[in-house]
C-alpha cells in the first residue's frame, strides 16, 4: 500500500482530529472539500479508513513509521596513501546527506517502508538540500523543525586508504531545537505511526518526552544510542519508567547502559541485557563489530555472525543494520531473522560507496543471506 504525500498529510490530520468535518479539513490543508473527499475516498480504496467516522485501520498506522533525531550533511575525506601527521595528505573528498535518523530513515524507505523524518536543520542552503535530498529518497520530512539562527548540521570523515574511519567531526548544536515542546507541537506526526525510532542526539529530556509520548499512543520505540555520551542520555527515561522496545547499542555502549564494563563475551552480554529486559526493554541487539551481533529476548538469546564484505567505506553501516532490522519487524519477521537481513545490509554498504545503498530491497537482502550460505 502506497499512500502519496497529500494522502498521508491528509491522514495524520484525521488521525489527531477523528470528528474534524471535511470542511475543517479542507482548511487546515489548504484545500477544498470536493479534494478532501477525494482524497478520503482513496484512503478507504486502499483500506487506510476503514467507513464512517474516519476509523483508521491498525495495520496502517503499525507499518508506518517515524524516525526522530540527527540529520545532517556528510563530509567525507579519503586519504589515498598512508597517513601522514601534522601535514596535508593527498585524497579525495565527497558530500552527501547524512546524520543517523536520516539514514534509518532512507535505508527504510528504501526498503520499502513508509517513513517520516523527524529532525532539526538550519534556514540555509545545506539545509535546503539535506531536507529535498532526503525527500527525493522516499523519505516525508514535512514535520522538520527549520531553525533560524542555526547551521544545519555536519558530518565530517576521515577515511584511510582502505576506507576505515580514522577521525571525525560532529556539528549537531541545532538539535538543541529538538525540544519537549517541538515533539508535542508534532503529536499528529508522530501518532501516525506504529512505530518510532529515536537516536541519541535527542537530549535526555527530549527523549523522555517521545518515550512518554509513545507510552500514551501504545508505540514501540526503537532507541539506538549513537555514542557512549549519547547512550547514558537514556538513563533518565529508564529510572521515571519509560523503556524503550527495543535497543541497539554496540558493545561499548552497553557499558554505559548498566553503568559497568561488559566484556566481549556471550555470557556477560546477556547478563548485562537482561538487566535492560527487566526495565521493560522486549529487544536488546547488540553490535559486536567483525564478530557479528548478540540478540537477546527475555527468554532467550542468539549469537549471529557478521557477513563477510569487501570494504569500500564502513561509513552508514551501523545506520543500514538497524533499517533493515526494523523494516523486517514491520514486515512481521521474527528478530532472529531481522538480525540476520540487517547484517546483510551492513555487508551491502559496507562494500558500497555510498551512506546507504541506492538498490537497497529486502530482496537484496535475502539474496545475500543466501550467497553466503552458499559460501558455507
């Protein structure tokens, strides 16, 4: 089911606003009624609105979903010989949208789901081009927060020969206007959706907020730390009883989570998870690099291993693995099977030069889980 820009403006607005008359909804679209029956016509076609009284159908709103954090403009420099300090090196250089909410958000559309992009970017032009880049991907980036005295974003990379991080530079202050007050004036946006996924650029305070948000709409929220710094911006929302899903932290970040060291081994890794499954997270998958994954569940765990890849530039791995987990969750894939799609993904990028892989489809996907078995 594919809902066009005017369709989904249309629905949200219902959404917030179930006994709102055509006539009202014509005015805060902009519109006329004779278009907003129309368009309302279309979304009962497509069994968005299942009759009178703009009843929305579940399974509409649980397979959409929103993505709320960093966006910004990648800048990336590759060395190509070895590094050399305190000089110039000779290389090469890119820019292209990036930032981790916006790339979930591509690799999602991508995939095939219906996603919206919650963030924060400068009144300038690499916000200009960072928000109709994002657009032109899939990606609905209509609820975006414009910041006047702020510079968009930025990202900036640098990459060894092989393509491997050796640096970089985070920009991010205009995510300061990411506030409580900004996701509420939102509400409508994000209770359109099933799900939502939140990064570690939102303050503490801001995160609580969309958690209790998602607490009253009956949302899963998918929380992925970003850094160690970012990830304890958490704790807050964990101690006033908000827990998100599911996580995502690297192993590292995990740490920070339950306030200890936790070493790189199965056993200590699911130890420290159920800790988080007893605040109420459902989902705790933990990236553990060249070594693949651990997925815990209450009930059980599972280790995967990572796929095999060629690198070209490691940059939007971690972004392409949590897209494709989700978007196979959306679908109704088990997480065991999730995880595997997403480490597939990562593969994907990893040999790509690109942030996120243009032909990325859950096809792709299946299709390299399967090369690989064929490997082994």
């Amino acid at each position: 089911m594919t809902l066009t820009e005017r369709e989904r403006e249309l629905l949200e607005r219902i959404q917030a606003s179930p006994l709102a008359s055509p006539e009202e909804l014509a005015q805060q679209l902009g519109t006329t009624r004779a278009a907003v029956n129309v368009h309302v016509s279309n979304l009962m076609k497509k069994g968005v609105l299942l009759g009178r009284g703009y009843v929305v159908a579940p399974e509409a709103r649980a397979e959409r979903v929103v993505v709320v954090g960093g966006a910004n403009m990648d800048l990336k420099a590759r060395i190509c010989g070895p590094l050399v300090s305190g000089t110039s090196n000779p290389g090469v250089t890119s820019q292209s949208p990036g930032g981790v909410a916006r790339n979930v958000a591509e690799n999602l559309a991508r995939l095939g789901v219906a996603v919206r992009l919650l963030t924060a970017v400068g009144q300038d032009a690499m916000g200009d081009t960072l928000l109709r880049e994002t657009a032109a991907a899939g990606v609905d980036v209509s609820a975006a927060v414009r910041v006047d005295g702020h510079s968009t974003g930025s990202y900036t990379a640098v990459l060894n020969a092989e393509g491997e991080l050796l640096v970089a530079v985070a920009a991010m202050d205009v995510m300061e206007a990411l506030t409580p007050a900004a996701l509420r004036s939102r509400r409508a946006a994000l209770r359109g959706a099933g799900w939502l996924v939140a990064d570690g650029n939102l303050s503490a305070e801001t995160l609580e907020a969309l958690l209790a948000l998602a607490a009253e709409g009956r949302q899963r929220v998918v929380f992925e730390p970003v850094s160690v710094p970012k990830a304890v911006r958490l704790l807050p929302a964990l101690a006033a009883g908000y827990a998100p899903y599911a996580l995502t932290p690297n192993l590292s970040e995990l740490s920070a989570l339950v306030g200890r060291t936790v070493a790189d081994e199965a056993g200590e890794i699911r130890a420290a998870a159920l800790e988080l499954h007893a605040q109420g997270s459902e989902i705790v998958w933990v990236r553990r690099g060249e070594r693949g994954s651990l997925l815990s569940l209450p009930e059980e765990s599972t280790e995967l291993p990572a796929l095999k890849a060629e690198v070209v530039d490691v940059t939007g791995a971690g972004d392409s693995m949590l897209g494709a987990f989700l978007a196979a969750l959306v679908a109704g894939a088990l997480p065991a099977q999730a995880a595997r799609e997403a480490h597939a993904a990562a593969a994907l990028t990893i040999e790509s030069p690109f942030t996120v892989v243009p032909d990325l489809s859950r096809q792709s996907l299946q299709a390299r889980l399967s090369a690989a078995k064929e490997i082994l």
